[in-house]
C-alpha cells in the first residue's frame, strides 16, 4: 500500500512533465517512417499501425469487457471521437497540407504557413478545457504558457523568426487542413481527459487504435481504390515495429497514464515537446536525423520550452488549473447515505 501511494504522489507530481515526455517520444517516428512513406501512403502506414497496436492490446479490452459495457454513452462517444478525429483524420489533414509545400517544386511560404497555423493548437486545447471541462486557469498559468510558445516558435522557425510575417503566398487548402488537424488533436486532448474521469488509461489508449480501423480502412479505400492493398512488403515489417513499440504502444500508453493526472489546460502545452524532440532530431546525423545544423536560437527556445512545463508542472501541485470536482479523473467518493 505504501509503495502504491508513493507511486502515486510521484506521478501527480510529474504528470505534466510526463506528457511532455511521451509527446517528445511521439517524435521518433521521424526515424522509422520516411522509408515507408517512398513505398506507402499514409492512410496505409496509418492504418497498419493501428492495426499492430490493437492486436497488442486486445488482451486489454477482454480483461476489461465488463467495464467497458458499463460506460455511458457520452464515453463511448468521446472515445470513437478520439479514434476518428486524432488517430485516423488529423494524420492525414497533416501529411496533406505538408504536400502543398512541395507540390510544384518547393515553396516555403505554405511551409511556414502551416507550421504557424500549427502552433494555434494549444490555443485551441486552452479554449476547449475552458469550454467544455469548465477548468479555470490562474493568472501565473499564463506567462509560463506564453514563454512555451515563445520557446516552441524560436524551435520551429530557426532559421528566421521573421519567417510568418513574410509570407506572400499562402496556400489556402493547406491552411484549412492544417486547422482541421490541429483542432482535432487539440479536442483529443480535452476528450482523452474527459474520457478518462471513468476509463482507465490502457483502456483509451486500446479503443483509441482499434476503434479507428474501420475509418482508416474507409480512407485507404478511397485514397487508394483498388490498390489499396499494394505496396506492403516484408521488409518493412522492422520500420512498423519501430513506429508500433516507441511512438505507439509506449508513448500513448505513458501519455493517458499522465494524462489522466493533469489537467487539459496543462497537457495541450506540454504537447509542444513533440515539436521540441522533432526539430531537435533533425540536427542529428544521417540515418538518423537529417543532419541540419543546430542553430543557437534552437537550443535558446529547447530552454526556454523546458523551463516554462517545468514551472508549470510545479505549479500544478499549486493548483495552477482548477478542475471541477465532477472533472477529476479516478473514482470517485461513493455518497454518503441519507441520515
């Protein structure tokens, strides 16, 4: 019991930070998919991905079975929302409104068009926490938030800050489908935490990928018609198993387990460590990285990202965000009967 306990504290303390772990971990996927994405599109890499990640969570939901028949309609909506939105769409919007930049030949103006829409999300978290969990946040919540994006900006735009506020042709479509894909990470943190006030982390995270395939399945089809099936090949078995252990099973597995110890207002900025760990990769030597040279303003903004979740996983225990008492997840209190 007090080993339980102590594990306990330990994760109600670290919790923010570990969401900003498991979000960095996210980012090893840059190793193992570009190989796949020459020979694959990605609804399908999506799709088998999801479909590894459910059979290696199927004891899960089977443990669980009685449980789960007992969740209310509005989880289960929030779980196939989840699926359908952050798992299978936004991938996909994503990787779309990317092509722009590169469709034609190179143009940086849609490039930075979509990295800048992109660090709307935690703007998007924010609002939706507020909206739809009722969280209230503190007025020390917001300078730390402000210097994270701050910090996460210098990261992105490296190479000139002044990039965004010199674009002359932005690309329409690619913006929409970026918006599209970060409104619906930033509501899958908001229903992941909503979700998890009465399910348990390994049980989001199951229903996350299995309940995604048949949409996934849909999207390949149309993407790919009749060759929806084409192009798989033993040898990339190495670069799926890669994608399904770090930035899958582990990092969504670690990233409900937090999650559901941390407020959505403090999750959606400690999910900009993924941009932090993905940016920083590619400074890393070939094969791994792309061996882009790491400029000095990206290890100014690392460090200002870093310190800013970690001042607010400090001021977590402080109460930085206050949840409503029906909002905080784990059991809760049965009532007291009637005297």
């Amino acid at each position: 019991m007090g080993v339980d306990a102590s594990r306990s504290r330990t994760l109600q303390a670290g919790s923010t930070f570990l969401v900003a772990v498991a979000a960095a971990m996210w980012a090893t996927d840059a190793y193992f998919r570009p190989g796949l994405t020459k020979q694959l599109s990605s609804t399908q890499i999506v799709l088998v991905e999801s479909l590894l990640i459910g059979i290696c969570l199927l004891p899960v939901l089977f443990v669980n079975a009685a449980s789960i028949r007992r969740l209310s309609g509005r989880r289960w909506l929030a779980l196939a929302a989840i699926a359908i939105g952050p798992q299978a769409l936004a991938t996909v919007l994503f990787t779309k409104a990317i092509g722009y930049s590169f469709s034609g030949g190179f143009n940086p103006d849609v490039l930075h068009e979509v990295y800048l829409l992109y660090l709307l999300q935690p703007v998007f978290g924010l609002t939706f926490a507020r909206v739809f969990l009722g969280e209230r946040r503190r007025r020390s919540f917001w300078p730390l938030a402000a210097t994270a994006l701050v910090g996460v900006y210098l990261i992105v735009f490296n190479d000139n800050p002044a990039a965004p506020w010199q674009i002359k042709h932005p690309e329409l479509t690619a913006g929409l489908l970026v918006l599209g894909a970060v409104i619906m990470w930033a509501a899958g943190t908001v229903l992941g935490r909503y979700a998890l006030e009465d399910v348990s982390f390994p049980v989001t995270t199951s229903m996350r990928f299995i309940l995604a395939l048949p949409v996934l399945l849909l999207l390949v089809l149309l993407d790919k018609g009749g060759s929806a099936f084409s192009g798989y090949a033993l040898g990339q078995l190495p670069a799926f198993l890669g994608i399904v252990l770090v930035p899958g099973l582990l990092a969504m597995l670690l990233y409900y387990l937090a999650l559901s110890n941390t407020p959505a207002s403090l999750a959606t900025v400690a999910e900009l460590g993924y941009p932090l760990a993905l940016f920083l990769t590619f400074s890393l030597p070939k094969p791994v990285g792309l061996g882009t040279p790491l400029q000095p303003i990206e290890v100014v903004g690392a460090v200002i990202l870093v310190l800013s979740v970690l001042g607010l996983n400090v001021l977590k225990t402080r109460h930085v965000v206050e949840v409503p008492r029906e909002r905080q997840a784990g059991p809760r209190p049965a009532p007291e009967p009637a005297r």
